[in-house]
C-alpha cells in the first residue's frame, strides 16, 4: 500500500480546504501575488478541480512597483487556458502618486492592504484564497485555516472559531468575509520541496544572476527600472544576487548567493542563519508585534 | 544549520518524511513553552535574527534573568505577551531526521478546555508536561481525560524541570506511580513517561548525561517512532464524504473528496449513501494521469461506471461493508460558546461534508473534568463536557467516533451567529432511530385531506406583542370557516393554560414552546387541516424548524409587522408599561430580542391595512395555494 510522505498530506489537506471553499462559499477568489508561494497555492488549485478550469478567478491586487519579471510571469499564468486574472489597483493610490520613496508605509497600507480591501469589496469576493504560511510570523501561527474578517476587514484574535479535524465551518454573517490559507501548515522548506517535486514555474528572480543593485540600510535592492532613486553617493553595481521573497522591487532586500537551482537554493536555505521575512522593510515599522497590528487594520 | 553535502540525495530522503501531529499541554508554569522552544532551537528551526529578537524580548519581558527565555519565542500575539499566557492554539513546526512534526500548542488554563479539545482533533500523540516538583495535578489529570475523549491513543508524560529537583530518580519516580494508578483508573492504555529539562536541553533531543538512571528514549526518538494514526485509517474500509461534483463538461463527471478511510482503486464496488445505489470506480482521475488506486488521507476525485444521483454530503463507500445511517444518536459534546447550550433548538450539524439541522436533548449527564464525576446537568455551558441524545431532520451516513474520526466527528453551528458552539463524538445510534420504521398508516395524510377537499397548511403568524397577530388570526379563521373549511387556531391561551402550562418565558422554555406548538400543528396538518397560530415567536431558528417539519409549500409565515413603538403606544394589555417598568423579565422587544423573518410569504403592514383589509389578503393568498 501506497505510503503518504508528508508533502503527500499536505498536499491532500490543502486540496480538501480549497474544495470546502469552492463547495460553500458564494464567490471565491485566489490572491495570487506571484511568489513561490502563490505559485505553490496555484498548482494546488489547478490539481483540487482538475479536469475542470478553476472556478474562481486570480486577483492580482497590483502596486505598479513590482518586478518586471513578476508581471512577465504573471502575464504568461493569465494566459493559460482556464485562468482568469483580475488585475486591481487602487485608484486614489495611482491618481496621487503613492510610492515606496516618497511615502513610506504609506506605499504598503494604500497599494495592498487599501487596495485589497477595495478589490474584494468591489467585486463582492466572500473568499479569498492567500499563501500565508504559519511558520512565517509569530501571529500568523496563531491564526486560523479559514480566518473571518468583520465589514471592515479586521481580524480580531480573540473571536476566532475552533477548528476541529478538518471540519470547516465556512458559513459567515452579513457583511462577513473569509481570508482562506491553504499553506498554513507548509514550512518554508515544504514549499521548495514541492517545487522541486512538481516542477512548478517560478519568477527567476528566486534564482542568483547578475543584477544591478545598491545597498541601502542594510538592504540591497535590486535597480529593476529607471524609477529606482539613487540617493547621493550610491552607485550601481552588478552583483550575482537572488531573493528570498518578492514584493515591491525598492522594498525587497537581495542575498548574495550563487543558488542557480532549485537544489541550490534548498542547500543555501539550510545553511541561512536568517529567516524568510528578515528581508522584508516591512515587518520593521513598529517592532515584533507589526505583523499582528497590520492584520488587525486588514493587511492580508 | 549545515548544508548537506549532497544536497539532491538529502532531498530524495526528505521527501520520504512521515508528518506526525502531537499536542502539548500544561500550562506556562509547567515549562511548555520552553520546552517547545528548546525543540525548535535544537531542531534548527530558529535563525539568527529570530534569535537576536529573542535575546531582546528576554532582557524584556523574560523570566529567566540573562539567560534566553525560550518561552518568549512560542507566545505569539502581543496582547499575551503582556499577560505573560498563551490564549489560544498555536501551530509550530520542526523536523527530525525521520519526521516532520506538527505541534499544537495549547494552554493549560481551565476556561481553555476549548482550545486544547480543537488542538488534539488533529493530533496523534498528546505530550502531556507534569512538572516534577508538583506531581500529578487535577490539570494532569483533566488534560489526560481530554486527549483520551478526542481519542488520541499515544500519551507523553514529560516530567519537566528535572534540573530544579537536583535530576533525582526519585521525584521522577514519583510521578510515575501517581500517572499510573491515574492511567489505570481511566483506561489509557499506551503511555510513556520521560523525565527532561527544557531549559538545559535533557532529554529533549538527546540522552541525558545528567539523568543516568533514565534509560528510556529522549522525547524526539519518541515521537519519531510512535504509530501513526493514518496508517491505521488506511486499513479500515473504503469511505469518502463527496465533497464537491466536477462536472466541466458533458463527458466528464467527477467525485471529489478526501478518502477518510481505507482505500480505493479502479473496479472497486462502491455504495452510495445514504441512498443506497451501487455502482463500480470506473478512474480514479489525477492532472498527473489516472491513479491506480489511493488510500486514506488522499484527495482524489473519482469516477463511477454509471450514471447514478450522487452530491455533496453523499459518502462513497465499500458496496460490501457500509456505514450506518440514522437520525438520533447519542454523543459527547463539549460546548465551546459564552451562550449555553439550548435543549430543542436546531443547530447546524456538520459532520464530514454532511450539514444538517440537529436538536440536542438536556443531557444525561455533565462531567466534572477535575474530577471525572458525572453530574446532573440541564444544559452545558461554556466547555463544560456532556453526554446527551441528538436528533437531525434527516438520515445522515455515521460511524462511532473510536471506529472512524472523519464519520464520528462533528460540529454544531448556531444559526444566528454562525458561531462554531460546540464539537461532537457520536457514540451510537438510538435504537429507535436504527431499527423500527415508522408506523405505516393505511389512512395516510392524503386520505385526511381529500376527505376535506383541501391542502392542509400551517398559518404561522409571528410578530411582537400587540402587533395584531391574534385578531387579524381569529378574521382569518373566521372568513375560512365561512368557505367551508377545516381550521384550527391556536394561540396562547389554549396552549399555555394545558400542553404548555409547565413552561415559562426564559429563552429555553420559550424555544420548547414553539416546538411543541410545531408538532401539534404538524399533527393537525396530518389531519387534513388548515392550522392558524398566534405566537410571538421571536427567534428565525424556531420558526425555521417549525417549517422543516413540514412539507414543502405547507409552512406559511406571516409576519404581522409592527414597528415597536407602534406596538408600544397600543399597548392594549399594558404589557408593555409593565415590562418597561422592570415588573415582566424576558419581555420581546424591551429586553429580549425579536428577529424578524427574512422572507415571509406574507408580510402584514399593520400601518397601512386594517385587520379587516389584511385578513382578505391573507386568505387571497391561500387561495392561491390551492
């Protein structure tokens, strides 16, 4: 008899939520942002109701600031067969300029947690499927499979319902909506080791090239395009870098590393002393408990 | 941590990993979360930064002086941390060689039964922390009870804080003779227990020197071999709750599900319940080519040789060793909301993909978790514990909760709220539900209602006090009686003085009330006739399950809708002045609330009709429903 491994189970509990999902929420949605971990979340979806399209769209809640490969890749999944890709961003955000130099966490709370919030309400999404893994952040762990967010889209810790076995109860009230996480039970290293087992299409930029970066308070970021501001004394320098996680290109810090494979990336992984999130300025505005505080206003 | 050299092969293992799932319980106090944090830290699962943080928070907030405070890494939101304890479930994970494990971190204070019963749903194995220098506590005890009722089979007794008693073989021994006359006594069977120190590291990864006179396993070369509770599933028989139909086009038609048990290949005999038709596993279809077969735990979608009714909630099963169906049983609950359980309320059952209405009786007992007594109980309260009888409106495919998780196990959900209030463990099914059908009558309903040359129906006015529900009812009945009709009116005068003189107005009587008035309406609708009622009834789920014990179409609600102050300024009986001056408790509309219907198939406008003018209407519209 077949033995399970444990990326067969995580895989069989993540298909079984997407498909509780499917089977009892009004309209469903996938927040797919083009990481690894939407990429993993994708495939899953695409295996949970094959041979069937997906019955729900992609939404892309867009800051106009990622990298170019990003959007190449995005484009490239919105044209499979079967998928459709709703792309949103906020309009007040686009007509006042908002962006990374110039507004600080301001660039973050109106591009993805505004911008998100409207997206959802607008096209009355009752579910929305996000990649959020448990081991990420201390609050995430405590957070549930299927986690409800009030008329405003707030979290509120305290009033979240038991999960028991895998019995979901996905039933909300009026104004209620659902934020979804498939991978809450997947570790940074599961979501490689699927990768690598089921081929799956990543942005390159996972993977270390030549690229033209600068360092910025400890962070190196990468020049994707011409909008990148230099400020006085720094200069542009090519260095054979990759990215542990992708978000808007001024805001996400660079590693040096010479991970030209899946493989690679797995072995430089396990030698890091660093975690997953370390590269990302936005964890860094108030302290440890940023994270939870974000949720709380209705960060994804 | 150190890279391997040869990665790929490293990998190749890796991906033979089993996932094992285990609680922890015990409180703050008895060194869990250190405990936790040394697996995390000794597993390699903390990085440089994360620890960096650490090393702040513990000069902060710790409790261990200079040294690294590993509970701080484990207590996640902020608003614990200042509390300095842990509020709910939280999920962690680490490796070993062998395993990948999941741990849900649960606290051990009581009011949290709740968490730790959500917790250990999922887990093999409970670790259950007793520190050495306070022995088996009542909360031992409870958290043992607890992972025995979710049926956890493999139990870790971890004798914490060796270090603080001098690593004596004594106060560990202790321990041990106490847990085992307490195992015995409440039948766990499979249980080891493992002296360690979290804060030194003794034990938790790897042998004590400290500890020589301790021979047994460290804590992870114990969780690594412990059975797993799926590779018993697998050998049970072919089970799976159909959970969503794909069906993209005319040549395909899909069952989609998580096999709860045993296992399943192409040309395998399948039942499907609770219905009952048989029909064979034509492919078992994968976006990675057609399987040859899967087993427990897999999600797959299936599909059969022949074209047979099968949808969500239906569950695919063994054609030669089928579950049962039933409609009572009798269960274990435990209640998991601030409002009390409410005997004869309907409640959302969810049990695997099956939803259903449920009603729970009193119960028949309570347990007392510190001291396992049963008690006497009306009704349960926040996580209080029970045993009692429930009833769903319709079949639903079971089994016992100790033979299968998946069919055994369920929620309840109220159905205001939709608050998850409760989980389940059903036990068996009543007797009576299983075995005796229902007395067939050779006089059936139709008989009743023909012999009258009418469709019986239930006329179920609803609305505040004064709204106008019984005049406008006695008008109705009045005209119906003039056109030849069989009527019967109830309302509270000839309900509350005989069948219903025992209840009173709290919210559990009022519930009880309307029931009972469901079921004599029900009866008379048996009759042939056409029934009137005059309650308040102020509660959506009462009245919804007052329609779902009727045929389809007979159920008709009027709402006589009055806007409070209306009702108020009426006033004809002077209830209101009464309830307003604190003399009438449980008064609808003053202090208990009244939810309107959402779609009533007559809604009155007592502003704009007369009770005259609405009468009329109400019997137009029946006329319509002829």
């Amino acid at each position: 008899m077949k033995q399970l491994t444990h990326l067969d189970r995580l895989e069989a509990e993540s298909i079984h939520i997407m498909r509780e999902t499917v089977a009892e929420a009004d309209k469903p949605v996938m927040l797919y942002s083009i990481g690894k971990d939407s990429a993993v979340m994708l495939h899953l979806a695409k295996k949970a109701f094959y041979p069937a399209p997906l019955p729900f769209p992609l939404l892309h809640v867009d800051t106009t600031w990622k990298f170019r490969d990003m959007y190449a890749l995005r484009d490239k999944v919105a044209a499979e067969p079967g998928i459709q890709l709703i792309v949103y961003k906020n309009p007040e955000a686009e007509s006042r300029g908002i962006n990374p130099f110039d507004h600080g966490s301001l660039h973050t709370d109106m591009w993805k947690t505004e911008g998100l919030k409207q997206a959802l309400d607008k096209y009355a999404f009752d579910a929305a499927f996000g990649g959020a893994r448990r081991d990420e952040e201390k609050s995430r762990a405590k957070e549930r499979i299927f986690s409800f967010r009030d008329r405003n889209h707030r979290w509120d810790p305290k009033r979240q319902r038991p999960e028991l076995w895998s019995l979901y109860n996905v039933r909300k009230n009026r104004g209620e909506s659902i934020r979804v996480f498939p991978l809450s039970n997947w570790t940074e290293l599961d979501v490689w080791q699927y990768i690598l087992r089921e081929k799956i299409e990543i942005v390159p930029l996972y993977f270390a090239a030549e690229r033209p970066t600068v360092e910025r308070e400890g962070l190196v970021l990468m020049v994707d395009d011409e909008r990148m501001r230099l400020n006085d004394g720094e200069a542009v320098v090519s260095r054979k870098v990759r990215f542990r996680t992708l978000g808007c290109y001024p805001l996400s810090g660079a590693i040096d590393s010479e991970a030209v494979t899946v493989e690679d990336i797995v072995a430089e992984m396990l030698a890091s002393t660093t975690s997953e999130r370390q590269g990302r300025a936005i964890d860094r505005d108030a302290g440890a408990a940023s994270m939870e505080k974000k949720k709380q206003e209705g960060y994804f | 941590m150190n890279a391997p050299a040869d990665i790929r092969a490293w990998l190749v293992e890796q991906e033979h990993k089993e996932l094992l799932r285990f609680i922890t319980c015990g409180s703050v106090d008895d060194g869990k979360s250190t405990l936790i944090g040394r697996l995390l830290y000794e597993t390699k699962q903390i990085f440089d930064d994360q620890l960096a943080a650490l090393e702040a928070d513990s000069k902060r907030h710790g409790t261990q002086g200079q040294k690294i405070d590993y509970a701080l890494l484990v207590d996640g939101l902020s608003a614990e941390r200042e509390q300095g304890i842990t509020i709910d479930v939280a999920y962690r994970f680490f490796a070993s060689e062998k395993r990948k494990f999941i741990v849900a971190d649960t606290p051990g204070h009581e009011q949290y039964t709740r968490n730790m019963v959500t917790g250990a749903s999922t887990a093999d194995v409970a670790v259950l922390l007793v520190d050495a220098r306070k022995g088996v506590l009542t909360q031992t005890r409870r958290h043992s009870y607890l992972a025995k009722l979710v049926g956890i089979r493999h139990l870790v007794v971890a004798v914490t804080k060796m270090d603080l008693v001098d690593y004596d073989q004594s106060a560990f021994d202790a321990v041990v003779a106490d847990y085992r006359s307490f195992a015995e006594q409440i039948g766990i069977g499979d249980w080891i227990a493992i002296p360690v120190s979290g804060l030194n590291g003794d034990n938790v990864v790897r042998a004590s020197e400290a500890m020589p006179w301790y021979s047994g396993p460290a804590l992870l070369d114990h969780l690594d071999v412990v059975p797993l509770e799926a590779s018993a599933d697998a050998e049970k028989p072919f089970r799976m709750p159909v959970q969503w139909v794909n069906r993209p086009n005319q040549n395909f038609r899909g069952f989609a599900g998580r096999i709860a048990s045993g296992a399943v290949s192409p040309g395998a005999e399948v039942r499907i319940l609770p219905f009952g038709r048989v029909s064979r596993v034509d492919r078992v279809a994968s976006a990675d080519g057609d399987l040859d077969g899967a087993v427990a735990g897999q999600s797959i979608t299936i599909t059969l040789a022949d074209e047979v009714d099968c949808s969500r909630g239906d569950v695919i099963v063994d054609a030669h060793d089928p579950p049962q169906s039933a409609d009572q049983f009798e269960a274990t609950i435990v209640w998991m909301a601030e409002d009390e359980l409410l005997p004869g309320r309907g409640y959302w059952m969810k049990l695997g993909t099956q939803t259903v209405t449920a009603t729970v009786q009193a119960p028949k007992y309570e347990v007392n978790v510190n001291t396992l007594e049963h008690l006497a109980a009306q009704t349960l309260g926040l996580n209080g514990i029970g045993v009692a009888e429930i009833a769903t409106d319709r079949d639903i495919v079971f089994e016992s909760y100790d033979d299968n998780k998946a069919l055994g196990g369920f929620i309840l959900i109220d159905k205001l709220t939709n608050a998850t209030v409760a989980c389940g463990m059903i036990h068996f099914a009543l007797r009576r539900s299983l075995n005796i059908h229902r007395q067939h009558l050779d006089v059936s309903r139709e008989t009743h209602a023909q012999l009258k040359g009418q469709r019986p129906a239930v006329l179920w006015f609803t609305g505040l006090s004064g709204a106008g529900k019984s005049t406008i009812a006695n008008l109705v009945e009045k005209k119906l009686v003039a056109r030849g009709r069989h009527t019967f009116l109830l309302d509270g005068d000839n309900v509350r003085h005989g069948l219903n003189r025992d209840l009173g107005f709290t919210e559990a009587d009022r519930i009880e009330n309307i029931r009972r008035v469901g079921e004599v309406a029900r009866l008379m609708t048996d009759a042939g006739l056409i029934v009137l009622t005059a309650f308040i009834s102020p509660f959506r789920a009462e009245r919804e399950m007052v329609r779902k014990m009727l045929p389809e179409g007979e159920f008709i609600e009027v709402f006589v809708d009055t806007a409070l102050e209306e009702a108020e300024r009426r006033d004809e009986k002077g209830l209101y002045a009464k309830a307003r001056a604190g003399e009438l408790q449980n008064f609808t509309g003053i202090d208990s609330p009244y939810e309107a219907p959402e779609a009533p198939e007559i809604r009155i406008d007592t502003t704009q009709l007369t009770a005259e003018q609405a009468a009329d209407a109400i019997v137009e519209e029946l006329d319509k429903r002829r």
